[in-house]
C-alpha cells in the first residue's frame, strides 16, 4: 500500500480534517491501495485538537519531524492552506525529495517564493502540483477547453481577500490561460471588485462578495454567452487528480498557470491599496 504523509502548520483545520476521509473514499471507489499514513504538524490550534489527538481521531500515525515523514511515505501533501507564508518552509525538505508533493492553495504568499518553489522542486526532480479546487469543478471542466475564443469571463465568490481570492484567480485562470496584463481594482468597502486586462485584448472581473456563490459568466467572442451558475464536485475532483499526479508524477495544472496565479494575486493586493489605478501583472 503506497503511503502519504501530510505536513502542516497546525492539523485541526478544515482541509486536514477531511483530505483523510475523501481519500479513502476515492480508494474504495477507485480500487487504489492507497492511504493518509503519517502526519506532523509544527503547532496546535488554539482552543482545537493538538497533533496527537488529531492522529488518533483520524487513525494516522504521528511521527516526529518533517524528515520522517519524508522518508516513510511515498507522497506527501503540504497543507497549511490558510498560512501559505509557511510553506517554503514547510516545503522545503518535501521538494528536495524527490517525491511527488501537493502543496494545498494557495501555493505560496507572493510569486517570487513560488518561484522559488518550483526552483527547488526542479533541481531535485520533485514533481510538483499545487491549486485550489475550484479549477476542478464538473461545470468548469466542460467548457475549460471549448474552442471558441473567450472574450470575457466574470468570476464572483464569497470570502476575504486573504483566503479566498486564489479560488477566483484559479478559476479565471484555468479558463483564460496565462497572459494578464494589469489589474484594476473599483472595490467599496465591502465587495472587492477588480478587473483584469489581457495582452490579447480578452477581459476577466473578480467580484467578492461576502454571501455569494462562486459562480461564472462566459462570454465568447461569436457573441454566444454561458452562465456556471455552480461549481459542484470540486473537492473529490480535486483529490482524485492529487492521487493520479501521485501515480503518474505529471501535474495536471502547468507551472506557468500556477505561477499566473501567484502574480494576479501580487497584483490584486497592490490594486486594493490604490483604487482606480492600473497595476501591471509581473
């Protein structure tokens, strides 16, 4: 049975409490003799369950260090998705492995350490793969590769900047491909909204609204149009690509998308600072 071992910040958080059981589930159904064997986390949750009784609840083994996690498994998934300015760190011993790593969303906390990252990964051969689910909603799947051209996509979801914002960059991301230009942002005080200008003249906005949905709006250049008005089955979705980049070492999302999304992020952040102002994408 092939191992995984998880690293984290701290384990009683949400993805960590249920990556375990979505993984079973998926080896049940899809006959993979695979497991969560091993967990380490560098600190506890305040006030939630510490390391050892986080193991025992989700029946993995707890070992001592980040190395012996490395050396038991044969996968390994960094975690920490709401503390990404941890996970060059954390990361950092996984990628010069040698063995397939998951880095959970979002990747890194500004492009340079992602590229950073992807540096590291490389010079040791350790195939790399990191995105938000969201890319991997059903809805989003059937029109990823459509071949009418994308004049326009209009991305809205709830959430703060912070946690949230990698989703709709992901999904605008997966749709439009690589090649932002600038990014403006027209927020008030409570919506973040920005707008983002691509070098082919195509167009995508961002609306973060704290109650909505994450949905889209498609609009081709033939004038026809499409309302995603859900993104469903994204997380065991997710999980089965993780598994099958673990069986094949092949990251079903490119670098360079991962590595757009780091900057549209960079970029977002500045143009919230300075409303009304053009912010290149780097």
């Amino acid at each position: 049975m092939k191992k995984i071992g998880f690293i984290d910040f701290y384990l009683d958080e949400w993805h960590a409490n249920n990556y375990p059981n979505w993984i079973r589930e998926n080896a049940r159904e899809s006959g993979r003799d695979i497991e969560v064997a091993y967990a380490w986390a560098e600190t506890d949750l305040e006030g939630g369950l510490d390391t050892a009784s986080w193991c025992e609840k989700q029946q993995v083994q707890e070992l001592s260090s980040i190395e012996e996690v490395v050396e038991k498994s044969d996968y390994l998934i960094v975690l920490s998705p709401d503390h990404p300015e941890h996970h060059e760190r954390l990361g950092q011993i996984p990628l010069m492995s040698g063995k397939p790593v998951y880095m959970d969303k979002t990747f890194s906390p500004d492009l340079e350490t992602g590229k950073r990252m992807f540096e590291l990964a490389e010079q040791y051969g350790t195939p790399l793969f990191s995105s938000s689910a969201l890319r991997f909603s059903t809805e989003l799947f059937n029109y990823k590769k459509d071949e009418k051209q994308l004049e326009y996509v209009a991305t809205t979801g709830p959430g703060t900047f912070k946690n949230y914002a990698v989703h709709q960059f992901e999904m605008i991301v997966s749709l439009m491909g690589v090649g932002a230009k600038r990014v403006k942002s027209l927020s008030t005080n409570h919506v973040n909204l920005l707008h983002v200008e691509y070098d082919n003249g195509s167009q995508a906005s961002f609306s973060q609204i704290q109650h909505a949905e994450f949905q889209v709006h498609l609009q081709f250049d033939n004038g026809e149009g499409v309302w995603i008005p859900q993104c469903s089955d994204m997380f065991p979705r997710l999980v089965d690509s993780v598994l099958t980049f673990f069986e094949t070492g092949a990251s079903p999302v490119p670098k360079a998308e991962t590595l757009e999304v780091m900057a549209l992020l960079d970029a977002g952040k500045k143009a919230l600072e300075t409303r009304d102002t053009w912010i290149d994408v780097k």
